[in-house]
C-alpha cells in the first residue's frame, strides 16, 4: 500500500513537472485576439503591397497597347511602301518594255532608210554621202546628217524623230522607275527598322509585364496566405470557444438516451475518401491515443488534441487537404459529411453526440474504430481515449463518412 501511494506520488510529480516544462502543453492554444490582430495586419500589407503590383502591372500594359499600336503602324506602313514598290517595278518593267518596242521602231526605220538609198542609188540618185550616213554614231547624229539631206524624204524623216521621241520616252521613264526604286528602297528600309524597333520596344515591354506578373501572382499568393492566416486564427478561435462551450453546457445536462431519434438531418450527397484514407486516419488516432497525448482545446496537434482537432489531424495525415478538407467543429462536421445509419458504420466513419439531439447543440466527435469502439479525445479531464461508442450519451442516429 505504502509502495502504491509512493508511485502515485511520483506520477503526480512527473505529470507536474512535464506540464510546468513544457509551455505548449501547459495552456489552451487558442489563437489570441493579438495573434488575430497581428495577421489582420499582416494581411493589411500584403493587400497593399498586391495593391500597388496591379497599378504598376497596369501602367505597364497600357505602355505595351501603345507600342503594340507603334508597331502596327510601322507594319501598315511598310507593307504600303511594298505595295508602291510593286507598282514601280511594274511601271519600270512597262517603260523597258515601251523602250524595247521602241527600239525595234527604230531598227525598222533604219533597215526602211537603207533600202531606200539602195534603191536611190540603183536609180542614179546621187546619194554618194549615204554610205557613212549609215554609220552614224547615233540617232541625233543621223538626224543631223539627214538634215541636209532633203532627198531621203518626209517618210524617213518623221520615222526617224518617231524613234527619238520614242527612246527619249523610254529613257525619261525607267529613269523615273529607277528613282522611285530607290526611293521604295530607302523608305523600305526606314519602315524595317522602325518595325524592329517597335517589336524590340514590344518584347521588351512584354518581358517587363510577365516579370510584373510574377511579382504580382506572388504578392497575391502572399496576400492568399496572409488571408488565409486571419481567418483560419478567427475561425479556429470561434469554433474551439463554441465547442468549448458546448461541451461545458452538455457536463450540466441530464442526457437520458443513448442515441437520438432522426428528425430529418441532412449531410453531403458525396464523400471525399476512400477506403485507404479511411485506415490511414484510424491508424493515425490510435497512434495518438496510445501515446496519451493530453486533450487541450483548440489543439490540432502535433502534441494535444480536442475531439474536432484530432479528427481534422486524422485526416489531413491521410491526405485530405484544404479546400477539401478543413478545421470545423463537431456540428459543422455533422453537416459537412456523408450520413451513414449506425448500423453501416465502417472504421473511419465520424460519430457525434449532442445534448439535445439537434445539429446545433452537437460538442463532442468521434472515430470508429470498429466493432462498436471508437477512438476519441474525451475531455480535458480523460484525455484521449480508446471507447465503446455508447460511453457517451446522446449519440446521434447518423455517423458521417468523409
């Protein structure tokens, strides 16, 4: 008997020293309201930080139209210098071709004037000068020559100031189709580079606005993250306070059935585990269970647990994760889980007791283990426990498969 007290009181002491030790398990971790004030803060920042990222990423894209608009420009400009181009090649092409055809005029014209000195000569003409008329160094020469020779006739006359007049029109044209060749070449090679300029400015730009994208994608990833912060603290605050005080009003209330009767609940249509996940997480609360891990409100592990924390850390351990799966608490699981009649429980299905039998006035959650028992976080009084399902009162007629 002596012995027993001795070992209880080394029990007590070794308890009080692991408590007084180690702080996390000392006290509730609710979240503060200056831990809250602190993220709002926080969240503040970030908003005005994502704030001026869009301002600096819009003033950039407005930059980027304008010079989108510069290059179009260019663009429309240089495919018109092509277009003219085009066209001056064409008129250059008609104009050699206009002097070819004159050419040949003259050509024929001269091989008219030889057979008519021939025939003159054949005839006793006089035309003893023609020979080297013939061989004159070109048409106005042989025009200065023919004007002395009024004996070859108006007919050779007018064809020889026809071929003049014809290759002074051809020369004059592919004179002007050269010049404007040169000028398509000069101004096509002006649009060119103000085109790559404009498409340099533009890549440069678009490197700007994806580098302030990014700046941004990651200031709003922060600002998710801070929000998200703020309202899990809130949220994990005002669900430990109601569970908190559910359970506080459910130790002063005469509970006097086992299980409740269905007055038309409902829950979700679909489930998110599976089979695995299941086993997972009823491996996962055993393990926490048998390590004797304390019952502390508002915990969700690693250390402590209440009863909605060691469920939400069953399964986030078996891989359900945000938005799927979040921090609630036990009338809020009821609703956001799958019902399933006590009858068809299987080990990782969720089990609820309430004080009244309705939704609102669920403050305690459990997890079958199987073959009636159940793995839970009690109470800060008996910690986390291995059960039967009927050792709480008030159970509610449907479990919940998540």
């Amino acid at each position: 008997m002596r012995f027993s007290s001795k070992r209880r009181i080394a029990l007590a002491l070794a308890t009080l020293l692991l408590f007084s030790t180690n702080p996390a398990l000392a006290k509730p971790k609710k979240p503060t309201l200056a831990q809250i004030e602190a993220a709002k803060k926080k969240e503040a920042e970030a908003k005005k930080a994502a704030v001026a990222a869009a301002a600096r990423l819009t003033k950039a894209n407005l930059t980027l139209k304008q010079l989108i608009s510069v290059a179009n420009t260019a663009r429309v400009r240089y495919e018109a210098a092509r277009a003219e181009l085009a066209r001056a090649t064409s008129e250059a092409d008609l104009a050699a071709a206009s002097y070819q055809e004159a050419l040949k005029q003259v050509k024929a014209a001269h091989d008219a004037i030889g057979r008519l000195a021939t025939n003159a000569y054949i005839m006793g003409g006089g035309f003893t000068d023609f020979d080297s008329l013939l061989h004159s160094d070109g048409p106005q020469d042989l025009m200065d020559r023919l004007s002395t020779l009024d004996s070859l006739g108006e007919q050779n006359t007018q064809a020889l100031f026809r071929f003049k007049a014809a290759e002074d029109a051809a020369r004059e044209a592919k004179k002007l189709a050269d010049a404007a060749e040169e000028r398509q070449r000069v101004a096509t090679a002006k649009v060119a580079e103000a085109k790559a300029e404009a498409d340099a400015a533009r890549d440069a730009q678009q490197k700007e606005v994806d580098r302030l994208q990014k700046i941004q994608d990651q200031v709003l990833k922060e600002l998710n993250a801070a929000k998200k912060t703020r309202v899990t603290l809130e949220q994990q605050r005002q669900l430990a306070l109601l569970e908190e005080a559910n359970a506080t009003i459910a130790q002063g209330t005469a509970i006097y059935t086992r299980v409740w009767p269905d007055i038309g609940f409902k829950g979700r249509s679909t489930t998110r585990s599976t089979p695995e996940m299941r086993e997972k997480a009823v491996e996962f609360a055993k393990k926490q269970v048998l390590a004797r891990k304390p019952y502390i409100w508002g915990d969700e592990g690693p250390n402590s647990f209440d009863c909605s924390g060691l469920v939400y850390a069953a399964y986030r351990s078996a891989g359900l994760g945000w938005p799927n799966w979040d921090r609630l608490n036990s009338s809020l699981y009821f609703s956001y889980t799958k019902h399933v009649p006590i009858k068809d429980l299987v080990p990782g299905d969720l089990l609820f007791y309430s004080y009244k039998g309705t939704v609102n006035t669920i403050h305690h959650i459990t997890i079958y283990a199987g073959n009636g028992m159940m793995w839970e976080a009690n109470s800060k009084d008996r910690g986390l426990l291995f059960s039967s399902i009927y050792s709480v009162k008030g159970l509610m007629p449907y479990g919940g498969r998540v």
